[in-house]
C-alpha cells in the first residue's frame, strides 16, 4: 500500500533546510547511480471553465524593490508551473514549489509573506485564510506544502504575495504577487496505475497523465534523497524543461529534513 507523507506547516520555518546545488559533483558509487526515470510530460487538453494566468509575478514587474535592497539583493520568484499556471493534483492535499531569486545573497533574514488558496469561481477562501510564509535567504526552489483539503473536480486559484516595504519606509505601498491554479482530479483508470509504485515509477505515471504538481513533487523528493544522483537530477531537469523553466533546473534545491519517499511497504 503507497503511503504519502506531507509535511503540513504553516509558519515555514528556515532551520529545517537543506540547500542542494543542482551542479553538485557527481559520485561514482552504485548508490547515487539509479535506472533511467521515463519522463514525458504530457500537457493536459483543458477545456469548459478551466481558469488560467501567467507565471510571471506581479508587482513590480516581478520583483521587490529597495526594501530587499537594503538587506542584500533584489528579489524575485517564479511559480514552478507551466505558462499557463496551470496544474492538475490527485493529492487531497498537494505541495506547491516557487523559485526564488535574490541579486546578492545570502540576504540577512528571509521576507515573510502570506498564501492564500481560493475557490477560482465564487473567490471564497480556504481555512486557514492566510498562511504565514517565510522565504528562505538565499536563491532556490522551495516548497510550499498545502493545509487544505481539495475537492475532486474543483479548480482553485492559490497566490502569495509578499510586503516589499521596509518597515522604516514610508514610500507607497509595495508588493510581490504571484498565483496558480490547480485542480484535483481522480480519474478510476488512473489509480490502478499509482498502486504499489515507488516514487521513480510514480514521476512517469503523473508525467504520463499530465498531473503536474504531483510529478514535481516525486522529483524533488527524490533528488532531496539523493542530490549526488544524475538520474534524479535528469528526470527534474527534463520535467521543467517541459514548462520551459529550464533555468531553474540548475538552481538549488532548497529540501526540507522531514519530505519523505513514497515507498512500497
């Protein structure tokens, strides 16, 4: 029986993380070699009321401006999702992964900033309304894991904006701004493909039916397992290539101590 663990937080504390250069040198040994991971993302044909956006943040133009400046570096983030912003999940509760980029680093603490998920058609939002998060000091991919429980078949709009002013400022009002929307799907011929698989299986069987945020999240997992692993590292590389994020494939990981491996039992 597959078992997924989720880290549920929602103050995103820094002290659980480990930063994992993508270009980390690579080892000879059996165990950071793996059989090749088949991963060929296949887009989904949305159609009806699906809703969509743009990965770009806003605010800006995507960044903050000299409150993250006086701590460092200017600071911009990119949701890890297709251009569209758009993603499918089979997770009641699924995690969501942000890139994050400063202009010098390490900056002195990490900006704070609220998540928020919404129904995309009446707007209402999920308890808890706004979820404390914490970015972390320095640039890489990091994850967002979800409190909430999703329906089947219901689309909704997440966002996390960030408060760029410095708290001595008093400029205008400024901000970060960036969103998605995903949808959680449970499709009967698709759960006797998820029984009994490992997370190498499981990234080609999300890649396969186009359920993006899951397949994300396998990949990192495995490669916060084993970041030395290039079989890993290729199977996350390709997969953002397939959204055309592949500069972000050579960012740091940013792993949290407690994300586990879906294994077999």
């Amino acid at each position: 029986m597959v078992k997924i663990k989720l880290l549920y937080g929602i103050a995103f504390a820094l002290t659980t993380l480990t930063s994992y250069p993508a270009q980390a040198q690579l080892m000879e040994s059996t165990g950071n070699r793996a059989e090749s991971i088949a991963v060929e993302f296949k887009q989904p044909d949305y159609s009806g009321d699906a809703p969509s956006g743009r990965r770009r943040g806003t605010g800006n133009r995507g960044y903050c401006p000299m409150a993250v400046s006086e701590m460092g570096g200017n600071l911009r983030m990119t949701p890890v999702i297709a251009k569209d912003s758009r993603g499918l999940t089979v997770n009641e509760s699924p995690t969501i992964w942000v890139h994050v980029s400063y202009q010098s680093e390490p900056i002195e603490r990490g900006l704070s900033g609220e998540f928020s998920l919404q129904d995309s058609k009446t707007n209402t939002k999920l308890a808890p309304k706004y979820l404390p998060v914490t970015l972390p000091s320095r640039s890489g991919v990091f994850s967002i894991p979800l409190p909430y429980s999703l329906e089947v078949g219901k689309w909704y709009r997440w966002y996390l904006i960030l408060d760029c002013n410095s708290p001595d400022s008093f400029d205008n009002d400024s901000f970060l701004f960036i969103e998605g929307f995903l949808k959680r799907v449970e499709l009967p011929e698709f759960k006797h493909q998820l029984d009994n698989k490992t997370s190498q299986k499981l990234i080609t069987v999300y890649a396969q039916n186009g359920i993006w945020y899951d397949a994300l999240n396998e990949s990192a997992k495995l490669r916060c397992s084993n970041p030395q692993n290039s079989t890993f590292a290729e199977a996350w590389s390709r997969l953002l290539k397939a959204v055309e994020l592949e500069e972000i494939a050579q960012e740091s990981l940013i792993c949290r101590e407690s994300l586990s491996l879906t294994t077999r039992e």
